[in-house]
C-alpha cells in the first residue's frame, strides 16, 4: 500500500464536495429557478464541477492553486447566476462554501485513511459509504447551523469590511491548510504522517472563525435592529409631546376668537379683512380635525395625524374608542398608531388620485380582545418575509421596516399578536391585544 498516494484526496470526491456546499447554500436563499429547471441547473453543475477538477487532476503540481481558484469561481458564478443576491452576497457566501466543502473533503478523506492504515488495505466501496456518510453528517449539520442567519428575503447586505474579513479566514485557512501538499519544506508545512490531521484542523477551525463572523453579524444587526425601533418609539413619543403643546396653543387661539371677530369687524382694508377670514377657516378646519375618542393619549395622536391628512388631500376616516385602550402604556399608544398611520399616509401619498388615498381607522373590543385595525387603499401586492412581515420595497432593507416591528413588539408586550393582509388594493394591520380583566370591570 502506497502511503504517499493516500495523503490526495480523490477529485471526485473534493468535486461533489464544493458542489454539495454550493447547492446547500442555494437552497438557503431566493432562487431564480424551481423544479425541474433548477434540478437541471444542479446536475449541470455538478458536470461543471466534475468537468474542472478532471481537467486539475491532470495539471502539473504549480498549477494546482490556480485551479484551486477556478474552483472558488465556480462556487461563486453558481451562487449568484442561481440566486437573487448581490456580488457582495455572493462572494461572501462562496467563501464560506468552499471552506466547509475543504473540511468536509479533509474530514472524510481522514477517516477513510485512518481505517486503511490500521487494516493496511485499501477498500473503494468503504472509502465511498464514508464519504456519503461524512458528506450527509457534516452538511446536515451546518445547514441547521446557517440558516438561522440567512434570509430569504432580506438578504444579507454584507459590507465591504465583513467581505474582506471573511476572504481573509478563508485564504488563510486555505493556505496553511494546502501547504503542506505543494510545498512540503516551508516552516509551516507538516510531516507526512499528520498532513491529514493538520488540514482537517485547519479547515474546521477556519469554518468556526467563519461561523463566529455570522454570530457577531446577527449580534450586531439585532442590537442595530433594537435602536432602530427605540429611535421610531422615541420619534413617535416626541411627535405626541409636540402636539400636546400645539393642540394647547390651539385651544387658546380659540379662547380668543370672539377677539379675532371684534378686529375683523373693526378692519375696514378688504384686503386684510380677507386674509383674516382665511385664517379663521384654516383653524376651523384644524378644529375640526381635532379628535374625541375619551383617550387624551390617541386624541393627539388622531389629531396629529388627520391635520395631516386634510391638508394634504387625505381621506382619513376613523372610529375608535379611547377609553379601550386605558390600559395600554402612553409610548405604546404612540407606536402603534403613530406607525400604523405614518405607514399609511406614506403608501397613500404616492397616488395622485385623491379618490385613492383613503385610510381607515378602527378600534373596538371583540370578545374580550382589544382590536386595533388600520387599512389603506395600495397597488403593491404584499411580499412577505422569513420574519412574517411585509418586505420592505426600500432599497437598503437593513435600515427599514422598523415601524411594523414596532408595533409587533408593542403588541407582544401585552400578549397580543399583529397581523397584516392584502386584498383587492386593500393592505389591512390587524393588531389583537387581550383586554386584562381589570380593564373589563
């Protein structure tokens, strides 16, 4: 038995290794094709795969790093021709893939030749029930592993900074891992009896530096997540403080309004007298808007936000009873109809149609349940996310979309849900709360 022609792992296997990793990750993200068509494309692949590492096998020794390198531009070309994902996405993913597929090949390869050694014989059917086995193993394990951090719909949105991290993992792994293989007499490389050993550790440890990047990439975009939506509280909150002081400036404007009627009286330029009256109309109107639900906290806000809708074309219609709502906390308040309206009045407000923008405003109790919905008129069909929230149609999707997980997370807060719907040009927010039983009696 030829102990040096054991230390190569066959190109097969090397081969349906990066494509098993390549199509695990495929089958994470947003594909461009289903079915047959990308059952095709996995078998066309697969020959890909098969096609460049035949073709390396027969390569001299100086050229195996360049075919190393056609290797990770394979696993890059099938992720981003297959996926709905930017070049950043792609590459950062093509990195992670070719990494676990140099462990998954190391790991095998070193299992199979630790039982050829200890039998002294060499078996092809029992080298490729280990593969199979180790392949299934290892890929089953980490799919569970990265799919928590991968969204379908999102998408990762890596930076320049996380890309360049995670080339670095890779290619140092790579390196310290393969070195031994071409140059067998540098101060790095190993001796012929723990080269396996060697690069099985290395890649594993580079695909545990790899993983420890994603963890502290999903700390970092929740923790970014939880500002995001405390700065929309804290927005929503100080938009309540500042209508207070405006509806107190209104009121007494009003107080004084039997004064504005004796200076009008008394103006004798039509001019200005005219200039007076519009002024009155404009604050009748705002008067008007003013709301009287029995909830201090949602008058202003209604207030606030019907203003807005009257002066600019909105037709706003709303039937809520305040005194529902009693228990809810005054910030929670804001959040939940503060949002819901604001992303209402932003969908509505593209429409030049005046007949289309329409917003409608309910809350009610429904068997022991505080119901809170919100509907406006819409022509975007809803798409939604791994999160069971609506994707966000703005472009960077990392920084928007915090108004409804505001309100999901208000809704949590008192054991209650938040569900939205689409129909017939309709976007419909249902949030369900349970009433406590002492807001009942």
């Amino acid at each position: 038995m030829d102990f040096s022609q054991l230390m190569n792992t066959p190109r097969p296997y090397t081969a349906l290794a990066e494509w098993s990793a390549c199509v695990m990750y495929i089958l994470m993200l947003r594909r461009r094709r289903k079915g047959i068509a990308l059952a095709v494309s996995f078998l066309g692949m697969f020959g890909l795969f098969f096609l460049l590492h035949l073709i390396a096998g027969i390569l001299p020794l100086y050229l195996w790093f360049p075919g190393m390198a056609a290797a990770i531009l394979l696993i890059f070309f099938c992720i981003f021709i297959s996926c709905e994902v930017s070049p950043y996405d792609a590459l950062f993913l093509c990195v992670r893939a070719f990494v676990l597929a140099e462990f998954a090949a190391s790991m095998q390869w070193q299992l199979y030749v630790w039982w050829a050694l200890r039998v002294q014989r060499e078996n092809r059917i029992f080298s490729l029930v280990i593969m199979v086995v180790t392949y299934l193993c290892v890929f089953a394990w980490y799919y569970c592993l990265e799919k928590e951090h991968i969204s379908k719909d999102e998408g990762m949105e890596v930076e320049r900074k996380e890309l360049l991290g995670a080339a670095s993992i890779g290619l140092g792994a790579f390196l310290m891992s393969n070195i031994s293989f071409v140059m067998p007499n540098t101060p790095f490389s190993s001796a012929a009896g723990s080269l396996l050993y060697v690069r099985t550790l290395v890649d594993f440890g580079g695909l545990i530096m790899l993983f420890a990047q994603q963890n502290r990439r999903k700390e970092l975009r929740v923790r970014s997540e939880n500002h995001a939506m405390n700065v929309v509280l804290q927005r929503q909150y100080d938009q309540y403080r500042m209508a207070i002081d405006n509806m107190e400036l209104l009121r007494r404007e009003f107080h004084d309004l039997k004064h504005y009627m004796i200076a009008i009286r008394a103006e004798s330029d039509p001019q200005k007298k005219e200039q007076y009256l519009l002024e009155m109309e404009k604050a009748i109107v705002t008067q008007e808007a003013m709301a009287d639900t029995g909830n201090q906290v949602l008058d202003v806000v209604l207030t606030t936000k019907s203003t807005y809708c009257t002066q600019n074309k909105i037709t706003f219609t709303c039937m809520a009873d305040g005194k529902l709502i009693s228990f809810l906390h005054v910030k929670d308040i804001c959040s939940i109809f503060g949002n819901a309206l604001d992303n209402a009045i932003e969908c509505v407000s593209q429409f030049e149609d005046p007949e289309k923008r329409l917003i409608t405003l309910s809350v009610s109790k429904k068997n022991n349940f505080l119901m809170i919905q919100c509907e406006n008129y819409s022509e975007n069909r809803l798409v939604m996310a791994d999160s069971k929230l609506p994707s966000t149609t703005k472009s960077n999707k990392l920084y928007h979309g915090y108004g409804l997980k505001s309100i999901q997370a208000a809704a949590q807060k008192y054991g209650g849900t938040m569900t939205v719907s689409f129909m017939d040009h309709w976007f419909t927010l249902k949030v369900l709360i349970p009433v406590p039983s002492k807001a009942l009696d």
